[in-house]
C-alpha cells in the first residue's frame, strides 16, 4: 500500500492506496448510508461506493445526512 492523499470537503486526508470510497468512508467514522458524496465533481450513488476507487489528489465533498422534523 502507498501513502497518498486526497481532498476530503477543502481538507488533506492521508489514505492508503489502493482504497475505495466506501473503505475510505468507513476509515473515517462514516456509515456509508448517512453520507452523500461527490468525487471529483461527480455525485456518486451509494451503490457504487464499493467500487468507485480513490486515486492521489482526487477530491470529495462529503455531506451527512440527517433526518429529524
């Protein structure tokens, strides 16, 4: 594995390479299921979490979501 680092909303994030978004999530204390996720501009659908992997310098906006009335 290779030390690299990503974007995560305007902050450096160290990671191991190779990671997919929902490692990288859960390495984070992110349930999959609570957050919504651009990578590198694109939204990225739950479903494919497991197999949209991380390069060096992408970059991902992260947002919980969170229910309540």
């Amino acid at each position: 594995m290779e030390q690299s680092f990503i974007t995560a909303n305007g902050q450096p994030v160290n990671l191991n390479l190779p990671c997919t978004l929902e490692e990288f999530l859960v390495a984070q204390k992110l349930l999959p299921r609570s957050v919504v996720v651009e990578h590198n501009g694109d939204a990225v659908a739950p479903s494919e979490f497991a197999r949209r992997a991380l390069a060096l310098g992408d970059r991902l906006e992260i947002v919980k979501i969170v229910a309540g009335g």
